[in-house]
C-alpha cells in the first residue's frame, strides 16, 4: 500500500555525528513518514497532505473556527494558510462564511463532502499509522509520542 521501504544507507557511509543529532533523525524520520502517507493516498486514488488532514480535523472538530484561529493551532501564518483553504474549498470539502459575531472573519465548516471524505481519509490515515507504527507495541507507540510532544514543547519554549 505505502512505498516500500526507504535503501538503508551503505554501511561504507561514514555519517558522523548525525546518527547521534535528535534533529537529524527526526527529519529522516518524518520523511519516511510522509512518504508512507502520500503512498497510501495515492494507491487509494486520493490526494491530501499530512497539513491538509490536521486542518480538516481542526475544522471538523470546532464548526464555526476562524482562519486565525486555525492558523495558529496549526502553527502557520495567515498567508500560508489561505492557499491552502483556496485549494480545500475549490475541492468542495469546506466552506468559509462570515462570522455571525465578527464582520470582519470567516467561520470554517465542513461541506457534507467534506465530512464524507474526512471519515474516508480517516480511515486511510489509520492504516498508515498502523503501518509506521507496525514495529511498535502500543505502550511504547505512546511513550514516543509522549517523548516527542517533550521535545516539541521544549523547542518551543526556547
């Protein structure tokens, strides 16, 4: 379903200290995650990003949220965001209104398309967790993300 896996590095390869850099190997990392990702929705005939699945989430979750909101619970600015909601909404899977409360925002909704997709990306979005986590047992799946939710706060906090 996903690409196959990525060729190991020659052994020959003398990489240094990067085995050793958190940094390194969370890039290398979330690489092959992607990759594994955009596999498994392109052998479902499907196109949507990592970014694009947390954003529908987000909107899924909280109806009425504005773009300002959302851009910074994804952590991206404005004008990075509004291409993206350009992209979602020309699909049919969302819809911004004005906000009843605030002239000046939009609201973001899921169109009923949209809510029939999300639960489709969904589940193919489970199959790839499933994958990437295959070599894992659930306990140790959530000290990972326990660990790395430490690093990202401690990065942040700098």
């Amino acid at each position: 379903m996903g690409r196959p896996p990525a060729k190991p590095i020659p052994p020959e390869l003398d990489r240094g200290v990067l085995p050793t850099l958190l940094g390194y190997v969370l890039r290398r990392t979330q690489s092959a995650v992607f990759a594994d990702f955009a596999g498994t929705f392109q052998a479902a005939g499907a196109a949507l990003t990592p970014g694009e699945f947390g954003l529908l989430i987000l909107v899924s979750r909280n109806t009425g949220l504005s773009q300002m909101a959302l851009a910074r619970a994804l952590g991206i600015d404005r004008s990075t965001l509004v291409p993206i909601l350009d992209r979602l909404q020309a699909r049919g899977l969302l819809v911004r209104r004005r906000s009843p409360t605030d002239g000046r925002t939009h609201a973001l909704r899921l169109t009923p398309s949209g809510e029939k997709a999300l639960t489709r990306f969904t589940s193919l979005v489970r199959a790839h967790e499933k994958r990437i986590a295959s070599r894992l047992s659930t306990a140790e799946t959530l000290k990972l993300i326990e660990l790395l939710e430490k690093v990202r706060a401690g990065a942040r906090s700098l």
